[in-house]
C-alpha cells in the first residue's frame, strides 16, 4: 500500500515523514509530486547525460527510486547504498532533494552524490 506523505500541516513535517517510510525497507509513497516506488524504473526522465549512463547500467541493482516529477533524485543501489545526485532542478525539485537528504540523514543513511 503506498503511504501518502505531507510536506506541511498537522503532524509531522515533511522530512521526519519521509524518514519514518525509509527507515527499514523503504515503503512506497506520495508526498505531492515526489515518489518512491521499491523496483527500478526504464526511464531516467531528466537526469543529465553522465548520471543518466550511471542509472541505466546499474538498472539491475536499484532496489528503489524516488522521483521528482518523472525524475530519479535519488535511489538504493544494492551494492553502493544510495545516491543522492548533486544535481539543480526546479526549486520544487531542489525542495524534494533537502527533504530526501534530511530523512537520509535523520536515520544515519550516508549517500553518495
């Protein structure tokens, strides 16, 4: 069952939410126009040329996506953990990047970006 996550309002804050959802395996979920799905994905939307290579030829061990829009912004490589891509975006974009970064943090995730 995918969760539905908020940014703002009662309860708790945008990256606390997130964090709860990655913690052990991650769950899927929504939180507006962000997503995580367990699996991988065929199409790396708009990630530049040399991440976008990256992505594709490690297809076979990402175990999970979060996307922006319809762009990966980070995922769970099976043998590499996960990656953060330090990439810029829209700001709706750059906000679901700080709230993925945070949650990592928050539960003692490292990255690699």
């Amino acid at each position: 069952m995918t969760k539905v996550l908020r940014f703002r309002g009662k309860g708790t804050t945008g990256y606390l939410a997130l964090a709860d959802v990655l913690a052990g395996d991650p769950e899927p979920f929504t939180m507006g126009s962000m997503t995580g799905t367990p699996g991988s994905i065929s199409h790396p939307g708009r990630l530049p040329h040399d991440w976008r290579l990256t992505f594709q030829a490690r297809n076979h061990l990402i175990t999970y996506v979060i996307l922006s829009y319809a762009t990966p912004i980070a995922w769970l490589d099976s043998e590499a953990g996960w990656i953060v891509p330090a990439e810029s975006y829209s700001p709706t974009t750059g906000k679901h990047q700080g709230t993925v970064r945070a949650a990592l943090h928050y539960n003692r995730k490292d990255y690699l970006d």
